[in-house]
C-alpha cells in the first residue's frame, strides 16, 4: 500500500511525523507523493495560529474528496488540530477513518491497520504521558540536517497560546533516548542537528532537578559526525551563565540563539503572561553579545496583541532599533478559543495588526539590508544546501541561518559539491536577506 504522509506546521511536529514515517517504514507500507497514486492519507495538523488552522482544515477537506471518489482506503488525521477537535472534525468531515492525539503518534500503525480491516478506532491519549525520543525516523530534510526535539509540552502560560492544552506540560526526554537518537542520525549522514522544543531551555527540570541543556550539548558534541548544532526557542529569562560558557567553548555549537521577546512593551508583556521586561530582556542580549561578540540573535514579536496601543507599539519599534537582532520574524496576533486573551478586552482590527506589523517588517529589513552589506569581504564557512539549475551557483547556508526561516549564502564556484558539505566562502556583496560569494577551498 502507497501512503501519502501530509506534515503542517512546525519542526517539532515534523519530528512527530519522522517518527510515524518510521514506524509505518518498519511495517512495510510504501510511501508517494503524488496524491494520484495514494492509497491511503495520514495528515499530521498544526492548529496554533488561525492561518495554520485554515491549511490544516483545507488539506484535511481536499483529501477527504479523495476517499469520497473511491481512490483511499484509508484517511487518518494526527497532530494538534486532531487532538483540539477530534470530535468536530469526524462530526462535520466523516470521510476521516480515525484521529490520533498528540501524544499517541506510536499508535500510527495499530490505527491504520484498524481503519484497514474496517475497524476504526480512534488513539487519543493523556497529555502528560512520557514524550517518544529514540525512535528511528525517516528523514524529510534531505538527510545532512536534522531536528532533534528534545522535550515535549509547556509549562509558561502565556495567555495567547493554545500548545499546552493540545500539547500538555512540560517534559523532557531522557538523555540516553537523545544521545542515541542523535548517534543514529550522524550515522545516518546528518551534519547539523538543530535541538527544538517548545522551550529548549528549560530541558531536565522535570527529569533532573536542574537546567540540563549545558550537560546535554555537552554529550552531543561528543558524536563524531556532527558538525553543527544548533539552538532553537530559547525563553530569556531561562538563559544561564552555564548555557552561555558551553556556547562560547564548544566549537560545533553555532553562535546562533532563537530568543522569542514577543514585544517591546512592559505592558504587553505582562498581559502576555512573559516572565521578563523589556529591561530584562535588553540585558541579556547584552551579555550575550559581550560574552559571544559574533553570536547570532533571532527572535519574534507578535503585534496587535489585545490592548496593545499606538504607544506600545512605538516602544516596539524603538526596541527592535535598538537592539538591531540579526533576525526577525513578525506574526500578527490570532485569538485561539479557549485562552485568555481570546477574551481579553481591546481586541485589535486586522488592518491596525497588518499596518503594525510591516512598520516591524520594514525597520528590520533596513537593519538586515545594512548587516548583510557590512558582512562583505568576510571569509564564512556554509554548508551547502543544493545547486541553481543550469548554472554555476550552489544554494549554502552559514552559521546564521536556521534552515526555512533566515536567509541563504549563494555561492559561486564551477566545482561539484553536494548537500551537506561545509566550505569556505568569501563574501563578495549582498541581495537583500541574502548573500553573495565565491569559494575558496573545501575543507
């Protein structure tokens, strides 16, 4: 049987997705991307903003007209749209044979194997049951980097988000199951693992007694193969000095921090539920960029935040001008049903939330333009991520650059390399986000 394996939304539930593929590998099923050939559909959702929503429920509507023409056996959703409404999706979509939960993702082939013998049955289990880790995965990255998701759930609160009561708490995956996941994918061609999380930073509390992502980069950089790793959802006020130091001493961890801020209004924050002020937060970047002068900041904002003023937003703004971050993303607020700020007085317009929002874009494109242009005539080591058709031009990604979110280094060289390998380039000039440069040697 030929399965078509639909992953939405985000790096941890792409994990989530690696590892059913697996399962579903082991068991002998076949996998096609082409929805013409498919057999049966599993669909992994993402339900954490209202756009993620609407392209989960599409994709779901689209292939349940596939099992209405005949063409499927079998249609299973999965993920977090799955786990928020089961219950409305198999009442107004019946073509679903059967949902799976977010924490029941190992019962992918008992699921499938039931719809098959016309036994559906729905997987929905507790939220606060142990997380999977150490599975074997296939991988859809292309093989030379891979997401190592290193705990499950969240504890914060923030009062926009809906993750914990589709996700559940926090909780961390044991060491031993990470090092031989990792062990696995070095094995297996991977060069950067990127450690993820719904907050990487608070890894080991739960299992340990104490922040334990020091110790745990500490083991990983350990694994022959690795080349880079990389740190994803740092929360600010949860940074240790002992993080910083293993940042700063082990040569295959990127000077590159994900840091989401969320805004640069005291009073936002706090309506937020963040733990830190805008105060706080400048400090910290401070420390970083004195202890690692060449570390690479990317954070998040979120605009038009429920009572969010013209004033807020101006200190927004003059903070992202202070702070000049290397990277930035904007998302315009979303109220989800079921949090507190879904019923928060001082709602804002989309137009208002729009407008604010590429004022943010605008001012970080102007820091960004200026940063890409003062990197000419640096010499940087990229890894290479694929080649221009029908010209001399790979596609690389340098230390600064998470894959699918930042920017990308083009490389001009006649040489032949392949995804994955690292090289030295001299950068030449700039194009907006992007950069330009010419090889020197391969290392």
């Amino acid at each position: 049987m030929k399965i078509l394996f639909i992953s939405l939304g985000c790096d941890k539930n792409l994990v989530d997705s690696e590892v059913m593929l697996g399962m579903l590998s082991e068991e002998g099923y076949f996998f096609t991307d082409d929805e013409a050939e498919a057999e049966a559909v599993v669909i992994n959702t993402c339900c954490f903003i209202n756009d993620a929503k609407e392209e989960s429920i599409n994709t779901i509507l689209e292939m349940a007209e596939l099992k209405k023409s005949g063409q499927l056996q079998a249609l299973i959703v999965a993920g977090c749209l799955a786990q928020r409404y089961q219950k409305e999706i198999q009442e107004e979509i019946p073509e679903v044979d059967a949902i799976i939960g977010t924490t029941a993702i190992l019962d992918i082939v008992e699921t499938l194997n039931q719809v098959l013998k016309g036994k559906p049955e729905n997987h929905i289990e507790e939220l606060d049951k142990p997380p999977v880790g150490g599975r074997r995965r296939v991988m859809t990255t292309g093989g030379h980097y891979a997401y190592l998701k290193i705990a499950e759930g969240c504890n914060k609160r923030c009062t926009y988000c809906i993750i914990p009561r589709v996700r559940g708490n926090y909780r961390s995956i044991a060491m031993e199951d990470l090092l031989k996941e990792a062990s696995a994918l070095a094995e297996g061609g991977v060069k950067e693992l990127i450690l993820v999380a719904q907050e990487t930073t608070l890894y080991g509390v739960d299992l340990y007694g104490e922040k334990s992502l020091p110790a745990l980069l500490g083991e990983l950089c350990k694994i022959s193969g690795l080349t880079w790793i990389r740190i994803l959802y740092c929360y600010p006020e949860e940074i240790t000095d002992d993080l910083i130091q293993v940042i700063k001493k082990e040569p295959k961890i990127c000077h590159y921090l994900d840091i989401p801020i969320q805004s640069g209004s005291d009073g936002i924050l706090k309506r937020m539920g963040r733990k830190t002020d805008s105060g706080q937060i400048k400090a910290m970047i401070r420390k970083l960029r004195e202890e690692i002068p060449d570390i690479c900041i990317r954070t998040t904002l979120i605009t038009g935040f429920p009572g969010e003023s013209d004033e807020d937003h101006e200190k927004t703004l003059a903070f992202v001008d202070e702070m000049e971050f290397d990277r930035l993303g904007v998302f315009s607020y979303s109220p989800e049903e079921g949090t507190p700020a879904a019923e928060m007085p001082g709602q804002i317009p989309e137009e208002v939330k729009e407008m604010r929002r590429n004022e943010l874009m605008e001012l970080q494109q102007e820091i960004a333009f200026d940063t890409a242009q003062n990197m000419a005539g640096r010499r940087v080591k990229a890894m290479i991520e694929g080649k221009i058709e029908q010209e001399d031009v790979y596609v690389a990604r340098t230390y600064k650059d998470a894959p699918g979110v930042d920017g990308y280094l083009f490389v001009n060289t006649d040489r032949n390399l392949m995804s994955g390998d690292f090289v030295t380039v001299t950068i030449t000039g700039s194009n907006e986000y992007d950069l330009i440069g010419e090889m020197e040697d391969q290392q």
